[in-house]
C-alpha cells in the first residue's frame, strides 16, 4: 500500500477526541472520508491500527482557532491531542488553520445540492478533506513545515 497523508479534525466542540478522517490517495490529489472514531477507551489503539493500515507520511490536524487567529480553549484541547498522539508515532504532525473549513464544507454541499442541516457528517468529512488539501497546498508551496507541533 503507498504511504498516504492523514488529516483529522475536530468535529464536536464539546468532545475534543470525537475525530473525523480522510487519507490522501499517493499523489495528494483525491482526499476520501474514512470512519470516524469515538472518543473511548480504544480511541488510542483504533488510531495506531489507522495509522498502521494507511502509513500516512504527515497527519494534518486541525486546529480550531478563534476569527482573531488567537488560540482558544478547544485550540489547547487539540494541542493536547496532538501532543498525545506525538507519543503513539514518529510521523510528523502539522496544526493547520481550520477557522473556515466547516463554512468552505457547507458552501460546497449547497453547491451539490445537499441540505447542510441534514448534513452533519458530510459537513465534518467535507471539513476534514479541506483541511488536508490545505495541507497538501503548504507542502506544494513547501510552507507546510512552519505547521509541525
């Protein structure tokens, strides 16, 4: 299997560890949605296991910041888990700005003609891929490394 890039995101406000995932297919072109995980007592072995099948070869993490761009409680809470999972793996995390990643999700749902409030989970995989693309977009203009926590 090629190595792929990995992106999760926060996707419940009052649930930090609720987590969405998309993997990037070999070239960075095509982001696609994976099973989202819970948070529970298996969170930390279901995300080895997901990173063990896809070998991602960066984790793109977004970090819910406030419109100012300062860091909020739920930007810490993310931090936190990132920190936590620096300690599962050696593969490089970036933080990557995700202030508009939900509205940039809806905007493209309307656009393919889905309602956004019966949309919940496309938003948040929608989300999670823009996140990764952004991503992807740093690493092509060779940015991305001002990202890693």
């Amino acid at each position: 299997m090629p190595p792929y890039k990995v992106t999760t995101t926060t996707i419940n406000y009052y649930d930090p560890l609720a987590q969405t995932f998309v993997v990037s297919d070999e070239n960075g072109i095509l982001a696609t949605p994976l099973d989202f995980l819970e948070n529970s007592e298996n969170l930390k072995d279901e995300l080895v296991n997901l990173l063990d099948e896809y070998l991602p070869i960066y984790i793109a993490v977004g970090i819910p910041k406030h419109l100012s761009g300062a860091d909020g409680q739920m930007a810490q809470a993310t931090k936190d888990f990132i920190k936590n999972l620096g300690n599962l793996t050696a593969i490089p995390i970036y933080g990557i700005d995700e202030r508009f990643s939900s509205k940039r999700a809806i905007g493209a749902l309307r656009e393919g003609g889905k309602d956004s409030r019966e949309s919940k989970g496309l938003i948040d995989s929608a989300a999670a891929a823009a996140i990764l693309n952004d991503a992807m977009d740093l690493e092509r203009k060779n940015e991305l490394e001002k990202c890693k926590i």
